[in-house]
C-alpha cells in the first residue's frame, strides 16, 4: 500500500511520549474501508492462512489482546494495519518500499504460484503459497511480543522463515523504544532503532541510510538483521561504499532505489515533512537548497527544532505542499507544479493510527491510538484508550454500503464535498478539526484524573501491566471513547451539514434569480 510514516522518538516529543504514526493509503483507484476493532485471545486464530499467499501459519496458543484497524470488506484479507497490544506494545504494518534489481535478483521475491488445471487432470501443476505480506503482518505478530524487541525478532523470524513477496517497513513501539523493520529482497531483514532525540521520515522508500552490522551481529543495542546479511552483501556485491569496509555502510544505497518515479512520489514527502519540522536548520526552497524535493539524501532521522507534537504529526501527515508552488490547492506557482508531486493528504488515504505511549500514566492507560479515517485535509485526529474489551460502534460497524452513520464513510463523503470547493469549505474544515482534537484531550485529562483519583497511579512508573485486568478501569476507558465517539458523531454530523450547504450553493447549475 502506498503509505507515510512518521516517528517520533521519546526525547524529541512533546510529553516524552513514543509516537509511531502512519497514512494507510489504498491503491490508485481504490478505497478500502476500514473499522477500529478490539482482538480478543479467543477471537486471534491459532492456524492463519493468508487470503492472498496462501501461507499458512500455526501461531502460538498464548495471544494477547490488541487493537487493530482491518479492512471492513475482507474478501482480500485482514490488514490489521495498526494497533497496541494488552502488553503496550505497538505496530503499524506496513509502509511499502522501494528496492533494486540487484537486491531482488539475490534474493527474490516469495510469490504465490497458481496451480495449473484441476487435480486428476493431465498436465496439473499444484499451486504454491507465497510468503508473508502486509494483510498478515499484524495478525502473526502483535499478540505474541512484550517489548518492541520482541516483535523485531519475532518478525524478523517469521520472514526468514515464510519469506515475503514485497517490500515493507514496519514500526514498533513500546515505552522506551522505537524500532523501524525494513524487508530487504524476499528473506532478509534491518531494524534499527530510532535515536529517542530523532523523528524518522518515511515515504514508500527505503529509508534507513546508515546501518552498524558490528552492533547488528553483537550487542544489538540499536540495530538487528537477519541471521546472514553481511555475507549477503559480501556475495552480492552489494555495498557501494567507495571503501567496502561495511563501517559506513548505507543500506539505502544497496538496498533502496533512486528512479525518476522515487523523484515524484517519495523524495518530494520526506523534503517537506522536514522542511515544516526543521524550517531553519537549512535553506529549503531556493536554488541552492541543501535538499530540494528531488534530493536522495534527505536523511532517514533528524532532531526537531522543538519538541513534536500531537498535532505536527497529524499536520504534516495531511499536507498538500502548502506555503510551495507544489500545492494542488494553492495559487503558487503553475498549474503543472501545483499537479507536480504526490501529496501526503491524497483522496485515496484509509485511515491514520497515531500510537503513542506515554510514560508519566500507569501500564493500564498509558497506550492512547489516535485515529482519523478518510482523506486527511478534510478529517480529524482523535485518542481512544487502547486497554479496552470493545469499541464504539461508530468506528466498529462500518460496512461496504456507503453510510453517514459510520465515521470512515461520513469522513469520506465530506472530502469529496469540501474537495471542489477547498477555500470555500476550509473554515468550516479547520473548526471542526479544532473543536474535536480539543475535546479529545479534554477527555484524557479528565479520564486520566478520574483514574488517578481511585488509586491507579501506583504503577505509573513501574511498567508492570498487571493492571490492565483491572476490570473497572477498562469500563472507565470504554465509557470515555464511547463519550468521545458520541461528540465525534454529533460534530461530523454538523461539519457534513455546513460543508453540504456551502458546496450546494456552488453548484454550477445556481443561478442568481429565484422565484420567491
């Protein structure tokens, strides 16, 4: 799926908080509807077979609960995409990648072979499964892991193992790290963790530019791979550092791409997810620009002029290039440039998770999953507790029929309304947006104080999870999302009303003359 992440190390944001955040953006040409959902042990399969690959899977006996955005119509699997699990770990699974020739021609893709003819006739060939992919990643790993390490590995296993037929990156987070997973080829894999000072930009390209395979085949401090990556850079040939030493080895150089397409649709993200969030590090925009939307070098992490917040994240994973002739909205430039990059807030974006972990709340309310369904310049951003047994049916019960009473298709339609008329529609767009993020802090503060109140600080600093059984603090955290869900609906509700109204009265068929 074409996607854009964005992370966010504990010490560059806000509130010291892990923040993993990423667009699901379906194909060009398609939508995908998509739910908020609670996985419960006795729902998780404990044999998975993939719809699209047909891999197979047995999975372990001891699944934890988590959260999880599917698709609403599964015909082409789960795609779990985004969630935390009762251990408050976190993923978002995935972020297609680019990779080379080189790479693929080592180790190729593990692709599905269909059988040919039926069984009993002459010349029948059986099918063959393909490996792992995006639709299962989720699904095989987030119950099964206690830290972000253990989701790495346990991931990174699994690939070696069943292999995959496409590239993808993979975040993980739990209180104290962040790891990025990138599939290199059909077996292989890097992780890296990001520096807790650092944000990592992420946009369909493979990304990480510096890589210590010492560390990654010893102590593991802040880089993993699989079991033999450096012998298969060595017998590929594959580092292209002038010196060959591996000290300064640069995965996306050997592993990654540079096309004219990268140009177009990736590079020019990363540029200005960065421009917004280090505006004086670097000249952006003129001629002499360290970095131009095309540049290849932009780097994988960056520390921020100031600390990251809720909404930065929720900011630059909307933009349309606004404030540069490459806004698809704006009056800048021509109407070639303003059409010439892919934006990050495209029509065809699914749904945003924003995982964020928070230190300073105890193991039973400290993962909140920010969620925004639909097309981001016309959506908001909200925070439902993640410790919980059900979600509201507003997020939950979206179906394939097109529908107001679900938030994904409410969302949905108000972006093709407000899109024709933008300048029109803005105002109305950015109260609403305003107005919702607003309350959904105003419902943490108040639900964290009330739990605060009845004792559940005692394990604020101790990680210990015990407390997520607590059966009364779940009910606390079900009853503010629902309490967040019913605003969420009644303001959704009131912004498709105005946005209807004003997109109404610009019809082309108006005319200035009535009856009355």
């Amino acid at each position: 799926m074409p996607c854009t992440t964005i992370l966010v190390g504990k010490a560059a944001s806000y509130d010291g908080s892990t923040i993993i955040a990423r667009n699901e953006d379906s194909s060009n040409g398609e939508f995908n509807p998509k739910r908020f959902v609670v996985v419960t042990p006795s729902e998780q399969p404990r044999h998975y077979r993939s719809v699209i690959s047909h891999v197979e899977i047995d999975l372990p006996d001891d699944p934890l609960q988590y959260t999880a955005t599917p698709n609403a119509i599964l015909k082409d699997g789960i795609w779990g995409e985004a969630g935390v699990n009762s251990a408050n770990v976190g993923m978002s699974a995935t972020e297609t990648l680019t990779t080379n020739e080189r790479v693929l021609g080592a180790d190729p893709f593990v692709e599905r072979v269909r059988a040919k003819g039926k069984p009993g006739e002459e010349g029948y060939v059986p099918g063959i499964a393909g490996g792992i992919g995006e639709e299962d990643f989720l699904t095989i790993t987030l119950p099964y892991a206690k830290t972000a390490r253990e989701a790495v590995r346990r991931l990174g296993s699994l690939l070696e193992k069943y292999g995959t037929y496409e590239m993808n990156g993979v975040a993980f987070s739990d209180v104290d790290e962040i790891w990025w997973l990138e599939t290199v080829g059909g077996h292989h894999w890097i992780a890296k963790r990001v520096p807790d000072e650092a944000y990592v930009t992420m946009p369909n390209q493979l990304g990480i530019d510096e890589f210590d395979l010492d560390d990654a085949f010893g102590d593991q401090e802040n880089h993993m791979c699989s079991a033999d990556l450096r012998e298969f850079i060595e017998d590929n040939h594959l580092d292209l550092s002038v010196d060959g030493d591996g000290v300064a080895f640069n995965p996306r150089d050997a592993f990654g791409s540079h096309s004219d397409e990268d140009h177009v649709y990736n590079t020019p993200r990363a540029w200005y997810m960065q421009r917004f969030l280090n505006p004086y590090d670097e000249d952006w925009d003129t001629v002499e620009a360290l970095h131009s939307p095309q540049s290849n070098d932009i780097p994988w992490a960056r520390q921020p002029e100031r600390k990251v917040t809720i909404e930065d994240v929720k900011y630059v994973l909307s933009s349309h290039y606004q404030g540069t002739p490459y806004d698809p909205y704006g009056h800048q430039g021509t109407p070639e440039s303003r059409k010439l990059y892919r934006p990050i807030g495209i029509n065809r974006q699914s749904e945003l998770s924003v995982i964020q972990m928070r230190p300073y709340r105890p193991a039973a309310y400290r993962a909140v999953q920010w969620i925004a369904f639909g097309s981001n310049p016309f959506n908001t951003l909200v925070p439902f507790y993640t410790n919980i047994d059900t979600t509201p049916a507003y997020l939950d019960d979206t179906t394939a029929r097109v529908t107001t009473e679900n938030f994904y298709w409410a969302n949905r339609v108000i972006a093709a309304l407000a899109d024709a008329h933008f300048g029109d529609n803005q105002a109305h767009i950015g109260r609403y947006q305003e107005k919702t993020s607003a309350f959904g802090h105003q419902n943490l503060i108040a639900t964290d104080k009330a739990l605060a109140a009845d004792g559940t600080d005692a394990d604020a600093h101790s990680g210990d999870a015990a407390a997520v059984d607590d059966a009364t603090v779940k009910r606390t955290l079900e009853q503010a999302n629902q309490k967040l869900a019913d605003f969420l609906k009644q303001e959704t509700d009131a912004l498709l009303d105005d946005v209807l109204y004003t997109t109404s009265m610009k019809m082309h068929n108006g005319f200035f003359l009535s009856d009355n």
